[in-house]
C-alpha cells in the first residue's frame, strides 16, 4: 500500500469528528438533541403509578385516551417562566397539559400561574417530591409526552424551546394521535 | 496521663461522630450505626443528579436529600445493597451510578485505556523500527582504504 495514503488517516479522523460535532450542533439547534439530557428509563414504558391531590389533582390511571403532556414545574423554578408562553402556545394549539408542581406552596403556585398564564388542564401537587423521583426527575422543568395508551414516549429536560415543540414534540403528536 | 484521656475521648468523639458527618444534618442519620454506615457506603457510589459530579452524599441539593432519606428508608427496610441501587437504576438509569457497569454502551469508556496502551505501544514499535540502523563494520578492503587516507 502507498505509505502516503497513510498521512490521509489523521486527516479523515479529523473530518469525521468535525462532521459528528457538527451534526450534534445541528440536531441541538432543531431541537431533537439535548447534550445534557440524562436518557430516561420511561421512555416506553408506562407511566408510574401515582396519584396526586390538587386542583384537580390526577393520577396514572388519567393519562389515557389522548397524548398528554405532563409538566413537571414549580413557582420558584427560574426556567419555568421561560418555558410559560411555549406552554400556553400548546395550550392554544389544543394539547393537553397536566402540570405536576414539584416541591411548591399552593398559593404560590396559585400566583405564579396567574402571572404566567395557566396551561394545565389539571394540576397535581407533589409536595414531598416523591412521585417526580418515581417519573426519573433530575429538576424542574421537565416534561413528558404519554401517549393515549398512557406509555411515556418523549422526554424534554429544561425549559421546553420553541425548537423542542416542532421539532420534535410536533411530529410525536401527530405520530401518537 | 491527663492529656493522654483527652486525646483518647476526643478520638472516641471523632469515631463516634464519623457517621453522622458524611452528611449534612445529623438528624438523617439512621440510628443503627451499621445501618447507617451501609447507607453512607450506598450514597457515595450514587450520583447527584443536580450538581451531577457529587455523590448524594456529599451534595447539599433538595433532591439529593431525598435519595438520601430514600437510600436510607430501603436499609432499614431490609432492603440489600444492591437491591437499593437497582432501585434507583430503575428511576434514573445507569447514570446514577458513580461508577457505570461494564456492558455494551460503556465498553469505549472502560477500554479507552486498553485502546491507549495498544496504540501508545503501536507508535513506541513503529517509532523503533524506523530508527536508522547501525552501519555495518568496515570491511578489510574499506579499513585498507581507511588507513590509507589517514595516513597521507
């Protein structure tokens, strides 16, 4: 073999890694990529059992018949603010959103929504925090995509971005219709 | 000698104490000392999944908390070491563990120094073989011709 073909080799390993780091960027950007996200054992499975008070509350035997987006947020979470006019724009497009206030006062809750604006069809309260440990949760905001048969099929870590909703809750949404 | 039974209280002090230090507020400890040393020992191989570099039993975060007092309701509840991490393996994945097992996603992370040594060594072998050999020893002919021009 040519020994120069050789000298390609570094080279090549250099495209290829520029290449990956430049779909990673790509996908990060469109939103079906999140470099921090910790994958979640849910994804397929159905949700935990569970059963939350609060206005009013739900459980798992209510994430059935229609995709659901569960919201995991608190009124003391910075990012959630973020994350509340992509919620009432969902809202409006006609998605279902239960919100799940993690480790939250009911009337602070009750304060942050009318400052916000209230997405959620129905509220659950998870004072001692249990049930979002039983869900996988690392923090607040966090949010799942369960489908009608109630398995969880998505998973967002953070604020949800514009760039999260069409490219990639959009087309689970209409997949999971 | 007084000196002496001040230093050996204080020592007691200490051991006795040492459970309880690894975390935060002495309160979470479990009251049975070997209880709770397990529980400690559980904590430290599980991550926080906030600060994410901490074991949850050195971070202060809320939900490290509760892994802890979790951890620590599954040791008294009988539970094994192992049954208590695959518990929280269920939840948060392999992530959770300090330490990741050896399987099919991590086999780059647990070779990499495998991987190291064998192309460290490829380099070290191919780096050798083209080092310039020694020229061989003159000839008679060659050593003639040597002399020769030394001595002109």
């Amino acid at each position: 073999m040519n020994r120069r073909l050789l000298l390609l080799v570094p080279f090549a390993g250099v495209v290829a890694a520029g290449a990956g780091f430049f779909a990673m960027l790509k996908r990060e950007t469109e939103g079906t990529f999140d470099p921090r996200g910790v994958p979640s054992m849910l994804i397929g499975k159905p949700v935990p059992k569970f059963a939350l008070p609060g206005d009013p509350g739900f459980g798992a035997a209510d994430l059935a018949g229609k995709p659901i987006l569960v919201n995991f947020f608190a009124s003391w979470c910075v990012p959630c603010v973020e994350e509340a006019d992509v919620l009432m724009g969902l809202q409006r497009a006609g998605v279902a959103i239960y919100g799940i206030a993690y480790k939250d006062k009911a009337p602070a809750t009750a304060a942050f929504l009318d400052k916000h604006g209230n997405p959620y069809a129905r509220l659950g309260r998870d004072d001692p925090g249990l049930v979002a440990i039983d869900w996988g949760v690392t923090g607040v905001p966090e949010s799942y995509l369960i489908d009608k048969d109630g398995t969880v099929r998505w998973r967002w870590v953070g604020p949800l971005t514009a760039e999260a909703v069409t490219g990639s809750l959009e087309p689970l949404l209409r997949q999971y219709a | 000698m007084r000196c002496g039974l001040f230093a050996a209280v204080l020592a007691g002090g200490l051991m006795l104490g040492g459970g309880a230090w690894a975390i935060g507020d002495p309160n979470e400890a479990l009251a049975d000392k070997a209880q709770e040393s397990r529980a400690v020992a559980i904590g430290q191989q599980l991550r926080c999944l906030v600060c994410q570099n901490e074991s949850i039993e050195d971070s202060g975060a809320d939900l490290a908390r509760d892994l802890r007092r979790l951890v620590r309701q599954q040791v008294a509840a009988g539970q094994s070491d192992e049954q208590v991490v695959q518990w929280l393996v269920a939840r948060y994945g392999n992530f959770v563990r300090l330490s990741p097992p050896f399987e099919w996603s991590t086999v780059l992370l647990w070779g990499s120094p495998l991987v190291a040594v064998v192309v460290g060594g490829g380099i070290a072998l191919f780096a050798r073989q083209r080092r310039p050999v020694a020229p061989a020893p003159l000839d008679a002919a060659e050593q003639a011709r040597l002399r020769s021009l030394l001595d002109t």
